[in-house]
C-alpha cells in the first residue's frame, strides 16, 4: 500500500501564497506520477496539477497556468505544490494523488490515479 500526506494548507488572503507538500510512503513503484487535484463543497474534485516522478513533466490545469507550480523531491519522497496570486475561488479542499505506470504524459482524469491522500484546506479570503 501507498500512503500519502498532505500539509501546508490554511486561511491565506487574497493574493498571497501557500506551499502544499505531500509526502508517499509505503510501496514503491519504478513509474509513477503524482498529481494534486481540489474539490470545493458541493463540487467535483477537479484536476490542478501533476508530475511525472522520473521525467519531471508537468502538466497544469488552465486556471492555475502561472500561479501554481509543481515540483517533487527524490530524497524526501516528497510533492510540493507552489500556489501563488491565490484567489477565492481557489478555496478548496487540496488532495495528492499517485498514479501508477506513467512515464511520459501526466493524467489529469482523476480516475487514473490509484491512492490519494486525506486532503488539506486551503481557504482565500477577499
């Protein structure tokens, strides 16, 4: 099994910055990708952004294209989500995922990943 845990989340106010991390442990696989996805109440959990562990490809979804980064940490077994010029409609609850067998492109469908982690708050007040 895979485990995953997110923090770094919290009340920010509009326009200023957070950094998510999540951290896998737990088995281990030769080809992976790892993506962040959010889901605000009464919504469906939508893609934000992914990575490719070996590669380093990344892939972005349109309303976060220049304010969020992502990056991964070999040593640390560790995703960071950079989150920049935040928005209120950016409030959300954040989640980590891993998706198995990825080597070139990043999923961005949430029903290609395989474990997730228990998510974090990420509220942007006006």
């Amino acid at each position: 099994q895979v485990q995953l845990v997110e923090s770094g989340g919290g009340l920010v106010q509009a326009g200023g910055s957070l950094r998510l991390s999540c951290a896998a442990s737990g088995r281990t696989f030769s080809t992976y990708a790892m993506g962040w996805f959010r889901q605000a109440p009464g919504k469906e959990r939508d893609f934000v952004a992914s990575i490719i562990w070996s590669g380093g490809t990344t892939g972005y979804a349109d309303s976060v294209k220049g304010r969020f980064s992502i990056s991964r940490v070999y040593a640390k077994n560790t995703v960071y989500l950079q989150m920049s010029s935040l928005k209120p409609e950016d409030t959300a609850v954040y989640y980590c995922a891993l998706a198995k067998g990825r080597i070139a492109t990043t999923p961005k469908n949430k029903y290609e990943y395989d474990y997730w982690g228990q998510g974090t708050q990420v509220t942007v007040s006006s």
